[in-house]
C-alpha cells in the first residue's frame, strides 16, 4: 500500500512524503498493521525526476519493511525554499517523529540513498532524533563533502557544478551553488566554520 502525506516541520513548512507499509499477515489494508522497522529516504530531487528509480529502490524493501520517501524542501510538491543541508538535521528530526507517531512504525529507522540521498543521510545523523536510526546505508555518497568538493585544496569545479547545473533549476542555482560550498567550508572548520562561513 503506497500513500502520501505532507507532514509538517518545526516552522510550518509541509514535505511531500510517500510511505508503503506491507499490510499484517492475512489481513488487508488499510488496518491493522504490522509494526515494523521503517527505511527512511530523502531527495534532492523533483518529483519529475529519477522518481522511478527511487520507487523502484524504495519497492525492493516494501515486502519487509516500512518505506518513507520524502521530497526535500522546494523540490516540488514540497513546500519552502531548496536549500542544499540547511534544513536537513531539522527536517529529519520532524519526520522521525512522524514516523515514530504512526501505528505501524516500532521506533527502528534505516536510512539508504545514493549519492546526493547518501550524503542527505550524513546531513540527517546531526539532528536530535538520530537516536532512533539504528543503521546507514550509503551509496557513493560523501561523508566529507569538504574533501570531495575541494580535494588537496582545489576546487572541484566539474564535479560540483556539473552536478548543480544539470539537476537544478536555473532560478536555484546561485542559492543552492554558494549553500554547497558553505557547507563543504563548515565541515572542514568544525564548529568555527559558523563564524567562518
């Protein structure tokens, strides 16, 4: 059974949120369920693109777990400004207590995605309800977007642009350009980076 909500944030700002959960042994949908472990993925990306792909991902788990599929912010039909990680340990931490509020969810989170989703999940493990993600699963997505957007001190035009410039929106480009490099600066300073930055 695959539905949606749009589940509120902290500052009233709705996200577009797909969920599958594979209904109780013998017992049809919509109740009761099953309370299972959920897999929480987030995107970067419009609802328009590689959504597909990321059903088909989310499907692979739906036999067995609870899938949770959310639009970041701006990438339509989800509401807000598209910011690259300013609102993601925020917007994580209001989604998992959504989650942990549903009846079909036991309080275990999983978190997966590739690339830009993988480093969504890094973004998502700072928040105040990482607690309950009991694993990460990652994929060719950086820890350490700092090393990646300027290995040995040189910046990476080709992999940070190229990237900006085919998957955004013109009109998101410049915001979404300098957020990625604040955030590449304030991971390689650490806590100085706030007044760095």
């Amino acid at each position: 059974l695959r539905t949606y909500a749009m589940v509120p944030m902290a500052d009233g700002i709705q996200l577009m949120t797909y969920y599958s959960i594979p209904p109780g042994p013998g017992v049809p949908p919509p109740m009761p369920y099953e309370r299972r472990a959920t897999v929480y993925i987030r995107t970067p990306y419009n609802e328009s693109e590689s959504m597909d792909a990321q059903f088909t991902e989310a499907d692979s788990y739906a036999s067995d777990y609870n899938v949770v599929l959310q639009l970041t912010r701006g990438r339509a039909p989800s509401q807000g400004n598209f910011t690259i990680h300013s609102f993601e340990a925020n917007d994580g931490d209001a989604t998992i207590t959504w989650i942990m509020s549903q009846p079909w969810a036991n309080g275990v989170i999983f978190t997966t995605g590739a690339s830009a989703l993988g480093i969504m999940q890094y973004s998502a493990i700072r928040g105040q309800m990482s607690k309950h993600i009991r694993a990460q699963f990652p994929l060719v997505g950086s820890a350490h977007l700092h090393k990646t957007v300027y290995p040995n001190g040189a910046y990476m035009n080709a992999l940070a642009e190229a990237w900006l410039d085919v998957k955004l929106r013109e009109k998101d480009y410049i915001q979404v350009s300098f957020g990625l490099l604040r955030f590449a600066c304030k991971q390689s300073f650490g806590h100085f980076g706030e007044n760095i930055c």
